[in-house]
C-alpha cells in the first residue's frame, strides 16, 4: 500500500485500520558533520576529563560505547524535509507511484 497523505490516512483511520508506514528522512551532509564533530569534541572533553582520575577504565569503557552510539545517531541525523505541490495533481501522481512502484498501489 502507498500512503499518499493525509487523506488516505484519514481515510484508513475512519475505518478502524491502521495504515502500514513509510517514512522518509532526509539526511543532510553538512548538518550531520557538524552533529559528528560536536559528538567528538565532547567526547575527547569527557575522556580528558576522566583519564585525570585513577581507576577510571570501567567509565572510559562506558564512555566508548556510548560514543560509538553517538556516532550512528549523528550519521543518521534527520533534516527538515519540504514537498510542493505535484504538476498534473493526482493523475501525475498515481503516474509516478506506478512507475516506480508495478502493481503496488491499494
């Protein structure tokens, strides 16, 4: 099934059902570099931090493995997304859906 927007989910929502989910992101470069560099400069910060304290290797462990985490979320980091209004409304894009996706469309 390809939800559309709004209506089709209003629709699906009126009766009782609940839509299966597609969800789009877009992942910007820029935005997520600057998220990565700032996840390493805290985590070189805490790691100084920690390493001036003796018997601290169960928190610097602690501290890579949350910064492994940190990482893949920033990698991911969603950007705001836009949409504009389709040339040829719904007819062009029921056209498009069909192209890209044979036989799918509920």
């Amino acid at each position: 099934m390809v939800l559309d927007g709004h209506d089709r989910l209003a629709a699906a929502l009126a009766e009782g059902r609940e839509p299966p989910w597609l969800e789009l992101n877009r992942v910007d470069p820029a935005e997520a570099a600057v998220v990565t560099r700032l996840v390493v400069d805290r985590y070189l910060e805490l790691e100084e931090i920690i390493r001036r304290h003796p018997g601290t290797a169960a928190a610097l462990t602690i501290l890579r493995q949350r910064f492994g985490t940190d990482l893949r979320e920033a990698e991911h980091a969603e950007a705001r997304t836009r949409a504009w209004p389709l040339a040829g409304g719904t007819a062009a894009w029921t056209r498009a859906a069909e192209e890209w996706a044979p036989g799918r469309l509920a």
